[in-house]
C-alpha cells in the first residue's frame, strides 16, 4: 500500500495524524495507543470545515504545563508505550531526523537539545500518531508532494523568527519547497520531519489505484485556500505514468560547438532527464540553435543557473508540459564481448549505449556488433 501526501496548504503533525484518520486509521485504536504514552495529554477528534472541505481535527489537550524534553526521554517514552515495533522504529526515526535539525540549528550537541515546542506533549502525539496510523492503513510507502512552507515570521520561544523557521528550512533542504497564500507559518517542525524522515520521493504523485482518501484540518480557515492536508491511500498500478516537466528553452546565436555541447554535458550531470540541441537561423540571418532541457519541475532552477553559466544567453523561456512514462526495468545479458544493460519496457527495448561502448573499446571491436549481439541475448532471454 501506499501513501500521497499533498501539502498544498503546507504541513503539521496534527494535520497528519487527522488526514490518516478520516483516510481510515481507527481513530479509538490511536487514542488508546497514545494514552499507553503517559503523557498526561488526552485527544479528541473533530468534524470541520475548511472553505467548504470536510475534514478531520485532531486535538490534543493537557492539564499541567508541558515539560521540555530531551530526546533520550522521549525515546524511552515510545519504547515503554502499548505500540507495535514498526511504530516505535518510525516514531524514533523522525524524532532523531528532528533533534539533528534542532541540534545544528541550535550548535548543541544532539544528547543536549531541548524540544521546545516540539517536546510538548501534543507533538509527541503528533508524530508517534501518525506513525502509528500510517501502520493501521498498511501503508509502507509514502510519497510526499512539494511542499507549501508559508511566509512572513513564526513567533517562537526563540523570539520572532523568519518563515519558514530555521530547523524547518534544514529539514526541507535539498526537498521541493514554495510559498503560497497567508503570510504565516504553515509547515511546523514536526510535519517537515515526519515526511523527511518516512518519504520516499518529493514531486508528482506516483500512479496508484486510490483506496481510501482524508482530510486533515489545520487550526485556522484562511479565506485563501483551504486550511487542509490530504493524503490518498491506495495500490500502485503499472500503468503509463504522466508527469509534469518543466521545459526551459534559450536561442543561441553566438557560442561555440564546443561551448554548446560542455554545456550539454553539465545539465546532462546535473539531472537534466533530456537536453536537445536544434539548429535554428536566428534574427540577422545568423545560424545559431536553440538549446532545449527536460527536467523535473524541482530542478529547473539549478539547470537555468547552468545555462546561464556555461553559455552566452541573456534569457532563458519555459513552461510546463505532461509527459507519459511507460514502465521499465534493467536487463543485463551477456554477450560474447561482455555484460550489456537493455532498458526494457511493455512495447520496446534498447542496449544502454554507455555499456555497449564501454565493451566495444574493452574487446576491440565495432560498436554495432556488440549493440547487435545484445538485442540477440535479450531476445533469446524472453
């Protein structure tokens, strides 16, 4: 089973745990759960609005005043509690993926670090919540969308801090992040680090058959959007899959070959899924071409950098586009020459050209012999 997270309106621990839950994790069978925590907090679940959504509002009350806490002793507070081992090794997961940011952000070493708010009770219940309700729906893959972080400032125990806050950013880096609706924080601490310790991938949601779905209410209705989490729960299909691209394109009427084709290489390097070089006349009759990359919506701006860098353009033009994947695997077979990788899909097949001429040098023959004698072994294998 797996698991899309879409944080269209950003992301916070109780907003997971009530999104798993109205996806259908046994609401009782949390709440029991989280008591065996002893923290003194108790829970309650909500039936909200958010702009006309309905959604589930997971809450967390406490009497006395909430205790910082240092990681040892929450640890030891899961593996004492009624949960199952998968539970307990999630829940530790994300809790020392948190002290890590915490104990950089902070310059203290990770045995020293105080939770603030992330030690409080209703976070503990938070993360050890939605990992256990991520147990309770089977899931054991989880995908996570870019992310909406917010904007403006946070105000914390650290005094007024920047959106989104130090040891969310850390958490985020290298993860697909942008900033969209009310000038606010909208993905806490906690949410950052439960997707960034449990996600598999950042970006477009995997193809799957959808099972079950859920809302998650955050604590507010914003006018701009809806105050929501959802997640999609459900079997992975091996159907084409469409993606979202982004194309960036540059005309170039005043570098050299040799200038095009390093350039080509860096992108190539740098993630780039397709660069194409197009022979174009430019304005003033001048034969120049146009440079064309294939990327991930998360890499455009690295990949502009690179274009800007490593050619002479002033400008660069994109756009996103939908492109299908069928799906495919590798093949190695052995030929006479030695090991070649065959990228096989539903209708078609092809050697890996790097495999191909890395043998072809090594054995010392044509190139052409050891593409063909790869498609014979691949054949001959079906």
């Amino acid at each position: 089973m797996i698991c899309y997270i879409d944080a269209f309106s950003g992301l916070a621990g109780d907003m997971l745990v009530g999104a798993f839950a109205d996806a259908g994790a046994d609401q009782s069978a949390i709440s029991t759960a989280l008591a065996s925590l002893a923290t003194g907090g108790s829970v309650t679940w909500d039936r909200v609005l958010r702009r006309g959504i309905s959604a589930t509002k997971f809450r967390v009350s406490v009497d006395e005043p909430q205790k910082h806490r240092h990681l040892s002793g929450i640890l030891k507070m899961i593996h004492a509690a009624d949960l199952p081992d998968a539970v307990k090794t999630r829940s530790e997961q994300v809790f020392r993926v948190l002290a890590e940011a915490e104990s950089t952000v902070h310059g203290t070493p990770i045995e020293k670090v105080h939770f603030h708010e992330v030690g409080a009770v209703d976070s503990i219940c938070d993360i050890v919540g939605a990992c256990l309700a991520l147990h309770l729906l089977d899931v054991d893959h989880l995908h996570c969308s870019p992310i909406n972080v917010g904007s403006g400032t946070v105000n914390t125990e650290h005094g007024i801090l920047p959106v989104p806050a130090p040891a969310t950013a850390l958490l985020l880096r290298d993860r697909p992040i942008y900033s969209r609706g009310p000038a606010m924080e909208l993905t806490t601490p906690t949410g950052a680090a439960f997707v960034t310790a449990l996600a598999e991938s950042f970006g477009p949601m995997p193809p799957l058959r959808i099972r079950s779905l859920g809302y998650g209410a955050g604590d507010r209705d914003f006018k701009e959007n809806a105050n929501v989490v959802r997640v999609m729960v459900g079997h992975p299909i091996a159907a084409p899959e469409n993606t979202t691209v982004a194309v960036v394109e540059a005309n170039i009427d005043d570098a050299s070959p040799q200038v095009i084709g390093y350039a080509c290489e860096k992108l190539l390097d740098a993630g780039a899924l397709d660069v194409t070089v197009l022979p174009a006349q430019m304005k003033k009759n001048r034969p120049g071409v146009i440079l064309q990359v294939i990327a991930a919506p998360e890499k455009r701006e690295e990949l502009v950098a690179i274009i800007f860098r490593e050619t002479t353009t002033l400008g660069v033009r994109f756009h996103s586009s939908e492109r299908r994947i069928q799906p495919r695997e590798w093949v190695e077979v052995t030929t006479k020459y030695g090991p070649v990788r065959i990228k096989a899909g539903a209708d078609g097949y092809a050697p890996e050209y790097e495999d191909a001429r890395r043998v072809a040098i090594v054995a010392g023959v044509p190139l052409k012999n050891v593409l063909a004698e790869a498609n014979h072994e691949y054949l001959k294998s079906k």
